[in-house]
C-alpha cells in the first residue's frame, strides 16, 4: 500500500465514522451522546467532521486528490438540496415546523 492508498483508506473510514455519529443524532438527537461522555452527538459530527477534512487536505497536500474551492459549485449544491427539501416538504415528508434539535 502506498501513501495515497493509505490516505483513501483513512478518508473512507472517517467517512464511515461520519455516518456512524450521524446515525446516533438521528436516533438520540442532537444535544445528547452516550451517557458515558462528555459530548453531544452534535459535537461528535464536528469532531468527525474535522477528521474529514485533515485527510482531505492530506490528500491535496501530496497531489492525490485536489481540494476543491469552487464556490459555485458549493452553491449550486445548496440549491439542489434546498429544492429537494422543498419537494419533500410539498409531499409532506418534511415538516414545516421551525428548525429544531431534535
């Protein structure tokens, strides 16, 4: 295995570990975590979060894989997502109720 290898195979597990705290939000909310911590499962997407962006910007950093810092593109995205929760909210998949933690 080489350096970028071992850089892909980190970002898929920080990936992974995304999805795993993101998945504990989702049932337990965001303002509680294990009862044997200290931190929300708010602040564990952070953390996990962050763990992303290092090992995307190790991969920049060697040549692998650029970073991207198209703005454009990072809106056109919050525009497509922001239509498909208007679709869902149109089917009644998604709430209208004001933003909440729950």
């Amino acid at each position: 295995m080489n350096r970028t290898e071992h850089l892909l195979t980190c970002l898929a597990e920080e990936c992974a570990e995304v999805q795993q705290s993101v998945g504990k939000a989702l049932r337990f909310g965001l303002d509680h975590g294990y009862p044997d911590r200290k931190t929300t499962n708010a602040q564990d997407i952070a953390y996990e979060i962050q763990d992303v962006i290092a090992i995307v910007e190790m991969l920049d950093e060697c040549g692998a894989v650029p970073r991207s810092s198209d703005l454009h593109a990072i809106d056109q995205k919050k525009a497509k997502v922001a239509a498909l929760m208007e679709f869902a909210r149109q089917r009644g998949t998604l709430r209208d109720s004001p933003e909440e933690h729950f």
